[in-house]
C-alpha cells in the first residue's frame, strides 16, 4: 500500500501538473532588436559610442536607418565591437532606380539579411500601388539572387481607402511570397483603425519583421512599449502564425530616447506569450 505521505505527494504533483505544462508553452523574445532611427540624433553625434550605449541596455540586434556617412566596413566592424548584429536596414524606395545593386552590396558586407523599404509616397491610385508590388518583385527576385530578403514597412496611410481597397491589401496580395515578406509596424496598423490579428491569420507567415511601439489614448499617442494598450500578449502569441522572426522596438517621437529605450526593453524581457 501507498505511504500517506507518499500519496500526498502524487495527488500534489498530479495537481501541478497542468501549470508546469503552461509555463513550459509560454514563449518570450530572445533577441529583442532596436531600429536605430530611435537614436538618430545620438548616432550622428558619436556612431560607435551610441551602438555601445544600445548594446550595454541590453539589445542585441539592431535595424538600420541610415550609415550617417560611415561605409559598410565601417559600420560592420563598428557593430562586431559592440557586440551587435543587424539583421535588418531600411532604404528609401528611390534605391530601386539605379541604386539597387549598390545597396544590396552594401548590405551583404554589413551582415543583414533583409533590406526593407521604408515608405511608400505619391501613389494615388491602386494601379498605382499594383504597380509598386510589381517594381517589389522584380526587386526582390534579384535580392534574393543576393542572399537578401525584401521587405516593406507600413505607416498607417496603407489602412486609408482608396476606391474600394486598402492599399496595404493590395501590397500583399500583389507581392510575390516566394520574395517579399512585410514589415509591420504594429503601432501605425492600430492607429490606422486596422487589427494586427486578422492579418496574422489573411496572410500567415509573410511578417517576418515587426516594429514594436505603444499606443495610448484617443489620439493613440506613440509612447514606451507597455505605457500604452495594445495587447502585447495577445499578439506575440501569434507570432509563429505571422512568421516573426525580429522584433525591433521603435519610438520616433521619444523625448529621452535611451530612456524610452530601456523601459521597452524592460517591459519586453519579462513578456511571456
């Protein structure tokens, strides 16, 4: 027969089974990334002092927005002294006219993986945008010959109409898979009245890159990530759905940047999905 004590100690384990179960399910992010335009003034001041200054409050990847005058050599060896890898970098659609080549170079000898345009402007029509998505496939098909992935980042002027469609729908479904992934930036798709989720679940896996910043308010004002009230949780638990594979926190309007900086990334370190 079972020892009182001994059954004791079965029905407490068999009673904490469940809840060791979940917490082996939850996930976190193990590299939480920094898209740099965040410290842009601090990087024009001093480039490797504001990388160390990144790396020192805990990021290890970092999404590029410009080299501020340094050449691939330069900031590649400024970013092996750092500590830093950076997967990503954005580029103004212009490169596509002449510049693409260069720029696909450039980011083979700094180390990233994805080149992400960083805007769209003056298109005012679908055809307009259809004719986008059809410049992205060509793009992306050469970069892909290069070892590079092609991505698109979004504001919240994708999410307006025009005509009957959404710009942003229009991207997806006239991009190539196979070629282009997307970038989204989840404060500009909320503010633009959108929800992140049905994306997720429309177009699994093309969002492989994502842009972290809060919102709050009526205004959705842009604010430190887990000041505001989109549901981190929620979302990131669909991050296997969406194809996320590099999150890169961002606040273009911080007043203090590094502070901004480091409360996000406190407040990511301890999400648990």
């Amino acid at each position: 027969m079972i020892g009182r004590r001994r059954l004791l100690s079965l029905i407490g384990a068999a009673a904490m089974a469940p809840a060791v179960r979940a917490r082996s399910r939850e996930h976190r992010i193990e590299r939480i990334g920094l898209q740099l335009f965040t410290v842009r003034d601090a990087l024009q001041h001093d480039f490797d002092a504001t990388l160390a200054r990144v790396a020192a409050v805990g990021y290890r990847e970092v999404e590029f927005a410009g080299y501020f005058g340094h050449d691939p050599g330069e900031v590649r060896a400024s970013l092996r002294r750092a500590g830093l890898t950076a997967p990503s970098t954005h580029v103004g659609a212009r490169v596509l006219d002449g510049e693409w080549e260069r720029t696909l170079d450039a980011a083979r000898t700094i180390g990233h993986r994805y080149v992400v345009i960083a805007s769209l402007h003056g298109l005012q029509t679908v055809d307009d945008y259809k004719r986008a998505a059809e410049r992205f496939n060509r793009a992306a098909e050469r970069a892909a010959e290069a070892g590079i992935r092609f991505g698109y980042h979004n504001h919240d002027f994708e999410f307006r109409p025009v005509g009957t469609r959404l710009p942003y729908d229009v991207l997806l479904e006239e991009t190539d898979p196979k070629y282009v992934c997307f970038e989204m930036d989840l404060y500009w798709i909320v503010k633009g009245g959108q929800e992140p989720l049905r994306y997720f679940a429309r177009w699994p896996g093309r969002f492989e890159l994502v842009h972290v910043k809060d919102a709050a308010g009526p205004g959705r004002e842009m604010v430190d990530v887990g000041a505001g009230d989109i549901d981190w949780k929620g979302l990131f638990a669909h991050s296997a759905q969406a194809g996320i594979r590099h999150y890169f926190v961002e606040n273009d309007q911080a007043r203090d940047p590094f502070a901004s900086i480091a409360a996000s990334h406190a407040y990511l370190r301890g999400l648990r999905f």
